[in-house]
C-alpha cells in the first residue's frame, strides 16, 4: 500500500467516522503523532479497512507485517483486538460473519464503518454536575476520590476509623452545589479542606484563593531547597515585572 492509498483510506474511514460512528462513542485514531509518523492505531485501521466496502479476514501475522514497514521492532500487533473491543470499531474476531464466513481467532475483519462493535460501551461521562450526593457517591462508586477508600470500610491509613464519604469541595473558594462537589472520606476533606482547587478525578490543579492556600505553599517553600527558592524567586520576579 502506498503513502497515498494509506492516507486516501484514511479520509474515507474519517468521513464515515464523522457520519456513524462519533456519535456512537467510538474515537477516531490520529492518523500521525507528534513526530509526524502514522500511528500503529491507525496503520492497523486502515489495513483492515483497504478497498472498503470489500473487506478481507486479515490475520495478525498479516497485520503485523505491514505495521514492520513503519516500526520493524514491533513483534506483536494487538491494535485490532483492542480497536474492537475497547475502542468499539466494528472488527470481529474468532466469530462467524453475517454472510456465514468463519472470522478465525487471531484473524480480524472490519465488518462495517457504520456500526459500532456488537459489546461496544462507551464509558459514560461522570455525572457529578448534580448536587444529588446519593448520585454523585454512585458515580464515584463509593469510594473518596482523593484515597480511593470505600464508604462504610475501614480506611487505608486509619485503621478502625470507618469511612464517611462526604462533600468535598472541588474548588473551596466557591459554595458546595452542583458541579463543585466530590465525594472524600473525613480524613481526606479534613487534611486538606480549604488549600487546594480539585478536578472532578480529585487531582490537585490549582492553590486555592484563601488563607490556608496560601500557608500551605508559604511552607513547601519554606522547607524546600536554596535551588528550588531561588528558582521560584526568579520566576516570580518576571511573572510580576
Ligand atoms: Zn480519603
């Protein structure tokens, strides 16, 4: 297959992509990476795809040699598998076809660009834009987003204390509704109640705007080395010229 034909298959998944498949959740692979090689996602989808509608059974061993023109220490080629199953692409394995044609296990076939994986699920968005705490613990499968551990289970770190989820802020500065809540167990809203601005993953982005803000880093930088002072003093030096 040339540059060309790759590139031209590409623009033909794209566009079948953009008509069916988006709106079913499935994601489009890019066509090339950062360095501007094509990427083994996409390599793999367009072999399976070659002279669509009119698609082949294509084993991995076929799959695998031709990813080798573009990476040659790849040894084994597992981008189909996982394009069908988590990605939700319409690639069929070890099952018999509509037509009655036996798919072998190992051996790939893209069915269509226009439906999506039979099992397909795409994973749904986390609800947590309500103020519906019942909804939210549920989301968060009952667990403190900050530690992971379970509601009504013993804490990791605490042993005998048992876990409380409660409405942590996401962003302390703002009131606690809708869009602002995350699930933490009592030690984790209490250690860092106030200091931090949360993503809704729970992960620190941002010091908070209020005075426990403020203190925490005041005492990282305190205890952190002449190197990363002087870095920090410069940096600010400039942000605030
Ligand atoms: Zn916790």
């Amino acid at each position: 297959m040339t540059d060309e034909t790759l590139e031209e298959t590409y623009k033909l998944i794209e566009k079948y992509h953009n008509k069916y498949l988006k709106e079913k959740g499935v994601r489009l692979p890019k066509l090339k990476d950062n360095n501007g090689r094509y990427t083994k996602d996409a390599l793999v989808l367009v072999k399976l795809a070659e002279n669509y509608p009119n698609t082949k059974i294509i084993s991995k061993q076929e799959l695998t040699s031709f990813v080798r023109k573009y990476y040659p220490d790849v040894s084994d080629v597992q981008q189909a598998r996982h394009l069908g199953m988590q990605r939700g692409w319409n690639i069929v394995s070890g099952t018999r076809g509509d037509n009655g044609e036996k798919v072998p296990s190992g051996s790939y076939k893209l069915i269509d660009l226009e439906n999506s994986y039979p099992a397909f699920a795409p994973k749904r968005r986390v609800g947590f834009d309500t103020d519906d705490f019942e909804q939210i613990k549920k989301e968060y499968g009952y667990k403190c987003v900050s530690c992971g551990t379970k509601e009504g289970e013993e804490h990791f770190f605490r042993k005998g204390v048992i876990v409380k989820l409660q409405k942590g802020h996401m962003n302390p500065s703002k009131p606690l509704v809708a869009g602002n809540i995350i699930p933490q167990c009592q030690i984790c809203n209490r250690a860092d109640r106030n200091r931090w601005i949360y993503d809704k993953t729970g992960r620190v982005i941002e010091v908070a705007e209020t005075s426990d803000g403020v203190r925490i880093v005041k005492a990282f930088l305190q205890k952190a080395s002449n190197k990363v002072k002087w870095e920090i003093f410069l940096f600010l030096k400039n942000l605030l010229r």
